[in-house]
C-alpha cells in the first residue's frame, strides 16, 4: 500500500492527488485532506485535527491515530459514512459535530484525559457501547439520535451532562453511572434507555432528569434521598424501582408511569408531595411505614388497580390521600340517611302506623336512593374500583341485616317489598360493576390516552429544537434542521 504526504504532494503540484484511494495511506498534517482518501494516519508532529478536516470523505474506513493528538476539531468527520472505529487516546476535546452522520461508526475509545465532548459530537452515530472516563463534560445532544447505542458507563463521575445528551437513544439502553451525586435533565426523553444503576454516591434526582423515558424498565437507586417533580414522569414502561434511603418524592414524580406495580419506601419516609403517582394505573401495593412522614393529598388518583395500602400514621387521611373524599362524603351521607329510613320502617311497622302503600313508598323511595348512589359511583370514574365495590358489598350487608330485622313482622306486602329491593340492590350493584362504561372500555380509554400522550410527546419534541435553535442561532442545531451542516470558509481559519 502507497502512502502519500498530502502536505508535500499538494505542495509541489498544487492539485490534489489522484492515485486510487484504495491504494492509500494518507498522511495528515493539517488543513484539509481530499475526500477520496480511505485511510488515514495522523503525522505525529501534530496535536490536533482540525476543523472539517475529513469533512464528506465517505470513502475513509480507518484512521491510525496518537496518544499526542489533544483536539478533534467542528465537523472535523461529518459524514464519513465509512469509518467503523477510532480510537482517541489522548484527546481532551472533541468539538462540536466532530463525527456527526458517521453512519458506520460503532467503535469508540477514549483516553482518561478526555475533558469534554462538544455539542452534537457523536450524533446520528452508529455506536453500540460508550465507556466515558470521569470528570467529563457532555454538551447537549452529544449522542442524540444514536439509535443502536446499548451501554452506557460514566465511571467516576462527570463535570456535567446537559440536556438532551443522550435524546433520540431508541434502542434498549443500559446506563451504569457512579462517582456523582446529583442528576440533573440529562437524560429527558432519551426514550431508549431501558434500565438505570446508579452508584451509592448518589443522593438527589432533579426535575424532570427522565421524564419522557418511554423504555425505561428499572431503576436502582441505592442511596437517592430526594426525588423532585417530574422526575420520572411519563416513563410509561418502569415496572420495578428500588429507592431504600428515600425520604421525599415531588410532585408529578412518578405520574403516568402506568406499568408500575408495587412501590416501597423505608422507614425514614418523610414527604410525598401531591399527584406524585397520580395516574399510575397498574400499581396494586403499596407499603409505607411511616412515622411522621407526610403524604400530600391526591398522591394516588387515578390508580384504579391499587387494592392494598400499608400505611401507618402520619397520614393526613387515607380517604383523601386517594382522591375518594368525594365518594366518602357522599356514601357517608347517603348511608345514614338509609339506615334512618330503614329504622324508621321498623319502628312504624312495630306501632302500625303505617299500611302497605306506606311502604311499597318508601321502597321506591329506597330503590330510587340505590340508583342514585351507584350513578355517583359511576360518575366517579372509579377511581379505585375495587375499592369502592367493597365499600357497597359491606353496605349491602348492613341494609340486608337491617331489613332481616323485619322479617318477624306479618305483612307479606312488605317482605315481598323487601325480597325486591334486595334483589334490585343485587342485580344493580353486579350490573353497575360489570356494566359500568368506565370498567369495560378501561383499555379504550387508555390506547386513547396514551395515543394523546404520543402526539404531545412529538410536539414536545419538536418544540425542544425550534427552541434550541433559536437560543443557539447558527449553531449546531440550525445545521441539524437544515439536514446537511456544512463549514464556511471562516470555520477553517
């Protein structure tokens, strides 16, 4: 294989050289290097590579680089739909679009001297696994749109991440991150990441760090003490979660996470804030020990499968806490009135005061009351079905005690009476239960609701770059909009 010095050649002839590219080893030092070259060797008398260096060389595969090379210069590989790997040994920056559309790039190595990896570095990449060193800075979409990227590991740490880093990520993603202790939005809507393992340095979760994490499975989080509002909202595939040294979860933290089944807190449990897993709707346990730990009204609306509660003390109300205050009311009041109703019968039956229109009456006036709190249920969208299914079997027993009671009386008319309200107070109760619209078209409503979700998500989304680009001008993202980044002449002095 021929090796040609692009510096001499150009030098002397003043054209670019035309010997076959395959037949090629390039010697780059400086400048800008023809877009037929296929392989490159970086000269070692040079520490960095320049701006647009490789620019649109499609055809380069490989490129044999040096521990003393420091930079990788703007768009410095854009589009090198070739190369498969590169190693970076000694390099501290990797600037803006460095590697941007390398549509064949799945290898990457790092030194432990890297320090930052610019705006969009890797993005639109074909990357499968990434080991970053610690102390590194990672600018915003770095690796957005890196569809095949599966392993994550940010060892000992990182300056910071910034937003977006990691958007786009659609395939199952695995993240390994130690050496940090605060987590802010980098990971918002990087809809691939499947599964998170943080270290035990960890201690706090901003706002919205995962929220729109549509893959995201598990999570541990061995030593998390404060997770704030919409953390983890709108991760509609987090199953399992292990949070032991939590103390206080925000606001919307874990809302829509629809697949989550059962959570646990510790015993130091100190503050759930309002709705923080409102509209969970496969969560069926609950365990919190709580001392004197608070959890904030409406924490669990809208979670129709949750059956079991283990709550003790330091609860402002479990009835409010669930978002049935209005369903209490209204049984607590209907409740009272039919037991007074049914008194009153008895009473007037035993001083016969009454005759048999009286009571058919007042039968009606039963019926009717038993269609109206089953209309309320309902209406309720059943916030906790089962709950409440509960609630008017153990009331269907009490009325039934109450009419047995009766029974001793003579009057066939009012035991006849009885027999139909117990039965009309049977059949509703089984055909509200299973009748019910909102029991039957329970997965319509969610498709619905989640197909809503999708298009909000997208125009999230699109709301995210249009407002980048604009905070940005010419940057990075422009390029991204306009689909082909291109340098100006200026970007190589």
């Amino acid at each position: 294989m021929a090796i040609l010095d692009h510096q001499l050649t150009v030098a002397r002839t003043g054209t670019t050289p035309t010997t076959p590219a395959k037949d090629l080893i390039f010697i780059y030092k400086g400048g800008r290097a023809p877009e037929h070259v296929t392989h490159v060797r970086i000269d070692k008398s040079f520490d960095k590579i320049d701006d647009g260096a490789f620019e649109y060389c499609i055809s380069l595969e490989s490129i044999e680089t040096h521990n003393k090379i420091r930079s990788v210069g703007k768009y410095a590989f854009h589009r090198c739909h070739s190369l498969k790997r590169i190693k970076l040994p000694g390099v501290r920056e990797v600037d803006e679009g460095a590697f941007w559309g390398c549509t064949s790039l799945s290898e990457l190595e790092f030194g432990v001297g890297l320090q930052r990896i610019g705006e969009g570095a890797f993005s639109h990449c074909t990357l499968k696994r990434l080991v970053i060193p610690s102390r590194v800075t990672i600018e915003k979409c770095a690796f957005i749109d890196c569809a095949e990227l599966t392993d994550v590991e940010l060892s000992g740490g990182f300056d910071s991440i910034e937003r977006g880093a990691f958007f786009g990520c659609r395939s199952p993603l695995r993240l390994k991150i130690s050496g940090i202790t605060i987590i802010n939005e980098e990971f918002i809507g990087s809809s691939g990441i499947s599964d998170v393992e943080f270290s035990e340095e960890l201690e706090l979760v901003r706002a919205n760090a995962f929220s729109r994490c549509a893959s995201l499975k598990s999570m541990v989080m061995p030593s998390v003490t404060a997770i704030e509002k919409y953390a983890f909202s709108d991760c509609t595939s987090l199953k399992s979660m292990k949070m032991p040294s939590v103390l206080t979860i925000g606001a919307y933290a874990f809302n829509n996470c629809e697949e989550l089944t059962d959570l646990e807190v510790p015993v130091d449990f100190e503050l759930m804030e309002k709705y923080a897993f409102h509209k969970c709707h496969s969560l069926k346990r609950i365990a919190i020990p709580l001392k004197d730990g608070v959890i904030s009204d409406n924490a669990f609306t809208e979670c129709e499968e949750l059956t079991k509660v283990d709550l003790v003390g330091g609860v402002h109300s479990t009835i409010y806490t669930f978002g049935l205050e209005s369903s209490r009311d209204e049984m607590k009041k209907e409740m009272n009135q039919i037991n007074l109703d049914l008194l009153q019968i008895k009473r007037d039956r035993e001083s016969a005061r009454i005759d048999n229109k009286d009571v058919a009456d007042i039968t009606k006036s039963i019926q009717r009351w038993i269609k109206s709190i089953l209309e309320k249920y309902t209406k309720l969208e059943a916030q906790h079905s089962k709950l409440l299914k509960e609630a008017v079997k153990g009331a269907q027993k009490q009325w039934l005690s109450l009419f047995s009671g009766l029974t001793t009386i003579d009057n066939d008319e009012f035991i006849t009476a009885k027999g139909k309200v117990m039965l009309q107070l049977r059949e509703t109760v089984m055909s509200t239960a299973a009748d019910a619209p909102h029991e039957l078209s329970k997965k319509d409503i969610r498709k619905k609701k989640t197909e809503e979700e999708n298009a909000k998500k997208a125009a999230a989304k699109q709301q995210f770059f249009a407002k980048q680009q604009d905070m940005m001008g010419g940057g990075f993202l422009s390029r991204l909009a306009a689909g082909v980044p291109s340098l100006e002449k200026k970007d190589l002095r």
